[in-house]
C-alpha cells in the first residue's frame, strides 16, 4: 500500500487558500493545521474534546494529554501544542463561540468534541468521517495521493529535514519503535541536498 503524499509548502498554502474561501473555515483550518502542526492521528484529532486543549483561564494548553481510549495502540501519550498551533485553536474556538476571552467556554460543557459537526455537535467528527472529509478536501483541491494521514506524515518529515533526531522524532509521534518512525519520513531531494552540503 503507497503512502499518504507529503504536502510540500505551495499544496499547503493551496488548501488553506480553498478553507478560507469555504463554510466552516475557521473549524477545518484549525483540524488541517493540527494534523500538519502536532502530527496527531486523525482518530486522535476527532477524538479531541475542549477539555483537552483549553485551560481553566481560557488559555490554549501547550500539551495535550490523549487517553488510550483516544489513541491508537491502548496507551496514553501526550501531544506538544507548538505556538502556531495554539493561536489557531484559540482563533477556532473564539469564532466558534462568538467571544475573545475563551474563559467563559468552561462554564459550558468541555466535554463536547473539540471540532463540532453540524450533524453531531457534540460528539462531533468520528475517525472515518473526519478520514473521508480530509479526503474530499485534497480531492477538491486537486491534490492526489494526499490523505489524512498526509498531516502526519508531514510534520515529521519536516522535523527530520530540519534535523530533529529520530529518537525525538519517535517520542513525538508516540511510536513504540524506531523502523516505524523511519517509515514516515519522505525522503526528497531537498533532504538529501541539505544533507550534502554539509560537508565542508
């Protein structure tokens, strides 16, 4: 089975062009990003509740713990939220709830999903509908080969050719072993030209 294509940073700038101008831009930008921002499985991101991400201040947490039930593989791990991430999910969440200070959210029910259907709000996307919009969404966009396993795929191979050590690498995408960390990485010419000239 081929893998899910690694978007480089023109595809990626092509489908949030294509979310902005669509319904539900602020939600599925927000979803898009946090599969290519803290490499989190789809199952993971529909499993998200507000719970998860929103402090009792109103601050985006910069880590996220994800039950086994959340996660693949029956155990727990936590998922590193960077910045860019975050002001995404607080942009997310202000317009979802229409107010700037995301305080007044946890007087409401936080254990609603992160990211709301219309069919669904509160239990929201489930892993194989939030599969198959992703997949429409790379459709749509005239992007083949992409799939909501694109996301992930990315994010490490990113860090790889930013030269983030494979162990780290492993940690973050809460692999029990290193070949299956190595599966993910997208080896491409810019990688290995970077790599040459670093000889001196």
């Amino acid at each position: 089975m081929s893998q899910a294509k690694v978007l480089n940073e023109k595809e990626i700038r092509k489908v949030l062009l294509y979310i902005a101008a669509n319904k539900h831009a602020a939600r599925n930008k927000a979803m898009f990003l946090t599969t290519h921002l803290s490499g989190m499985r789809v199952g993971e991101v529909a499993a998200l509740k507000i719970a998860d991400v929103l402090e009792k201040d109103g601050a985006i947490k910069d880590e996220v713990y994800l039950l086994a039930e959340q996660t693949k593989g029956d155990r727990g791990r936590t998922v590193l939220l960077p910045k860019r991430l975050r002001e995404e999910l607080h942009h997310y969440l202000s317009s979802r709830f229409g107010i700037k200070e995301l305080k007044a959210i946890n007087l409401t029910d936080t254990s609603k999903a992160l990211f709301a259907t219309q069919k669904n709000p509160s239990r929201g996307f489930t892993p194989n509908t939030l599969a198959t919009h992703f997949h429409n969404l790379y459709k749509e966009v005239g992007i083949s080969g992409a799939s909501s396993h694109s996301g992930r795929r990315g994010f490490i191979t990113s860090l790889a050719n930013q030269g983030v050590s494979v162990r780290i690498l492993m940690q973050l995408a809460g692999h029990r072993g290193l070949a299956q960390t190595l599966k993910y990485i997208d080896i491409n010419p810019a990688m290995m030209r970077s790599a040459v000239e670093l000889m001196r």
